[in-house]
C-alpha cells in the first residue's frame, strides 16, 4: 500500500455539487488518490451553519442552537439537512431517492437518548460519502462506499470523544485492500462494540483520514480544506504573511492555536508514528503548493512562524518561602485541575509563580479559585490578571542558535513594548512572551519584520 494516497476532503471542499466537482477532478488526477475520507457538507454561499451543528440540533430539540442564541428549531433543522441532500442529489444529477428515504428514516429512528446525538451527528458524513461515491461512479472513476461498520472502525463507547480501538487497523487494512477502485469513506464516526455509532470530538473527519492512512500505511495523508496552508503568522493579521512548505509535526503543534487551527492534532498522532506526511491543500488552489508535515526537515530558517494567543489570563502567587516548600506548584495546580481548567504556561521566580490560563475558562469560577486559594494557601499576594496576548515564535533552527531571543527583545525595545512574561522550554524550538493586549498587533508587526521578513 506504501504509494497509496489518503485524502481527506473537509466541509467546504463537499460543500455543494460545485465543490464536489472539484474534488472529482483532484481524485482523477492521480490515481494513487485510492481512498477519499469525507466529511458532512459545511457552510457555503446559502448555508450558514454546518450540517453536523443541524443534526446536533435535531438531537437535541433544538437546544444546540438555542445555547448560541440563535432562532433554528429542530425542525427547521430537519428542513435544511433534507433540503440540502435533496439539492445535492439533484444537481449532481444522480440517483438519490433511496438516499433520502434511508436519511429520512434515521432522522426519524428511535435511539436512546445519550446515543442519539453521536447517531444524528454521523449522519451528514454517512451520507454526503454515499452521494459523493455515486458521483464518482457516474462521472467514470469507479468507487465504493465504505463505512466504518462495513471495514471494522471500532471504537470506544466514549460518545462524542470516541477513539479508535486498535484491532480496527488490521479490520481496516482487509477491508481496504479488497475493494476496487476508489474507497469513499464517511469520516468523523465509529461503531462500538455494541453496534452503537460513536462519533470522535468535533472536526473529527481529520482523524478518521490518519487514522486510515496509518491503518494501510499510505505513502501520504492529503488533507485538503479552504486555506492554503500553515502561515508563517496568521494572514488575518499581517497580511503578507507567506505559507510555510514545510514543518515538522513539532512545529505544527507549536504554532496551532485557537482559531487558527487548520488541522485536528489527534490526525497527527498516528501519522507522526509511521512517518506519513501529511500534506495541507486548498481545494479552490490548486496552484498553491499547501504545508507539508514531515518527521524531520533541514532548517534553512531560523524562526518558521509565529503562534498568537489572545484572551489568556493569569493567576499570580506570591507568598514568602513558597520557593522552599515542597509541592506548592503542584498544590495551586491541583485547584484548578479541580475546576478542569486547561493551563499553558508556568513562569515563576523564587516566592512567587504565574500560572497562565484561557480566560474564556475563567468566567464564573475566578472568585471560587481565589476564595479557596486564600483559605488554603495564605498567599501574600493573589491576584488575576486578565487580556494578555501570548506571541510565540516557532522554529527547529532555533536550536542552538545564539542570540534569537536578543534579537526578538530588541525589536519589541525598538518599539517601546514592554514584555510582561518570558518563558522557553529546554527544546528551545520555541519561546513564548506575553504582553498586555493592547501591544498585541504592534509587537507582532515587530517579530515578524525581525525574525521572519
Ligand atoms: N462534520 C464534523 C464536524 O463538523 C466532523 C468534521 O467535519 O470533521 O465537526
């Protein structure tokens, strides 16, 4: 199998008939593009939500929308999610109508209450892949639908976070060698053990495609979206910023961060073990040469990119001969842990530590956390600090280069910004410094036009 292709299609990409169209010529193109993972149709031009969200909405009686405040009852759900199959099916100009009557009996299938959503949410994939494989057979590439019950893609009874159980690779590796043609395969859902449908966390297709690519060990996993690739800085930013063609999943890590999360991280995990690269395409830009994820690359640049997180906050301690007690660190953690709360970094000095955090997490807990820290931990200070920005330059070729962090500093002096927090890990692929927001553009400006341009 080693010069397969795996190649996932996002949500744009299977959009409507247009976009289907588009990816019918990448998949004729070449013929190692042997198995195709798909996900539900996303937004486009007269959609504005996801099918998965109308499905969810449909299990949930309209509750999914209603907790954003927005006005879609279930049943206008039920309208759009037929509504769109029904427009599929008809401009592609293919067979449907036992496509919308199977569709229309699951949306209508009695199944217990903490299963249903995973059930629904699956459904946009399970049959966007049925309606994508049959245009595939129209338009002459010859294809098979392959669902995850078909070829063994068990997994956890984990609903809605589900993950793979590893006797599924050598189910999947059967299945797939046995089919001819190309495979068209739902992504985003499994079965468990029982026959229910799980599905993995949202985005999940990306996973469902490495988790296949690692199964048959392909040659490549192609995951192909609306971007054309990793940017060195987000481009909503700094416009001119440049696609970066090559990163290792070190550095793709590294410089994911909310909102500008391209690529599910879990799809990684797999493919980094067997070395699959994982290429980045944009469906409407064939002429763009996307990202490539690889194991390892020659650096011929120092910093690659730069990652920008905004709205985190922090917890300040301070307290005198905290640095001689054993486990104060841990302690502070451990109540926040309690509150399951994410933490990113941990700068501290010798009495006292920041503990930074995502402040969106905070909201209604900060006053709990600061009563419990002041009953148990008698701090001489305590407080939260709030709208930070966090720039983190990226880079392999940081390593043992002097002088990197010199040079980011004096380019933020240059601007007279002040620079609030300093971290960087022994890997010394990247360096983290947090400012108060308001110098949030202006010192990304300065890194970039230092390090990068
Ligand atoms: N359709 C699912 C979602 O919207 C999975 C995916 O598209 O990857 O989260």
């Amino acid at each position: 199998m080693k010069s397969s292709i795996v190649c996932k299609f996002g949500g744009s990409s299977v959009s409507c008939a247009e976009q289907i169209t588009k990816v019918k010529d990448i998949v004729s193109q070449n013929k190692e593009r042997q198995y195709v993972v798909v996900s539900a149709p996303g937004k486009d031009s007269s959609h504005a939500e996801k099918l998965t969200d109308h499905l969810i909405n449909i299990a949930t009686d309209g509750k999914h929308f209603r907790l954003q405040h927005k006005d879609i009852s279930a049943q206008k759900s039920y309208n759009e999610v037929v509504g769109k199959f029904k427009k599929l099916i008809a401009d592609l100009s293919i067979e449907g109508k036992d496509v919308i009557e199977k569709l229309g009996k699951d949306l209508k299938k009695p199944v217990p209450e903490e299963k249903k959503t995973d059930f629904l949410a699956s459904r946009g994939e399970r049959y966007n892949a049925e309606i994508i494989s049959r245009y595939f057979n129209k338009q002459g590439i010859l294809a098979e639908l392959v669902l995850p019950e078909d070829m063994g893609l068990l997994v956890s009874e984990d609903f809605s976070n589900a993950n793979v159980i590893p006797v599924s690779y050598r189910n999947i590796r059967e299945k797939l060698t046995s089919v001819e043609g190309v495979s068209v395969i739902p992504g985003f859902y499994g079965i468990t053990a029982k026959g229910d449908v799980a599905v993995f966390s949202r985005g999940g297709s990306d996973f469902t495609g490495g988790e296949i690519a690692f199964a048959i060990e392909a040659a490549l996993y192609e995951n192909w979206t609306d971007t054309d690739g990793i940017y060195q800085v987000d481009p909503r930013h700094i416009a001119e910023a440049k696609v970066i063609p090559r990163l290792t999943y070190k550095e793709i890590r590294l410089l994911s961060s909310k909102g500008f999360d391209v690529f599910h991280y879990d799809a990684m995990v797999n493919c980094k073990k067997r070395n699959i690269p994982i290429h980045i395409r944009n469906t409407n830009n064939l002429a763009s040469e996307g990202t490539i994820i690889v194991s390892e690359r020659v650096p011929e640049e120092v910093v690659v990119g730069i990652a920008r997180k905004d709205n985190i906050a922090y917890l300040y301690v301070e307290r005198d001969g905290a640095g001689e007690t054993i486990g104060f660190v841990h302690d502070l953690l451990s109540v926040i842990k309690d509150y399951g709360i994410e933490t990113c970094h941990y700068p501290t000095d010798r009495d006292d530590v920041a503990i930074l955090l995502n402040q969106d997490d905070m909201v209604g807990t900060a006053e709990d956390i600061k009563e419990i820290i002041e009953k148990d931990f008698k701090p001489d200070t305590l407080e939260f600090n709030y709208n930070i920005t966090i720039l983190s330059p990226v880079g392999i070729g940081m390593k043992n280069h002097p002088g990197v962090i010199a040079e980011a500093a004096t380019a933020l002096k240059e601007q007279n910004i002040n620079i609030e927090i300093i971290n960087q890990g022994p890997a010394q692929i990247s360096f983290h410094f947090g400012f108060q927001n308001f110098y949030a553009d202006s010192a990304l400006q300065a890194l970039y036009e230092r390090l990068i341009k």
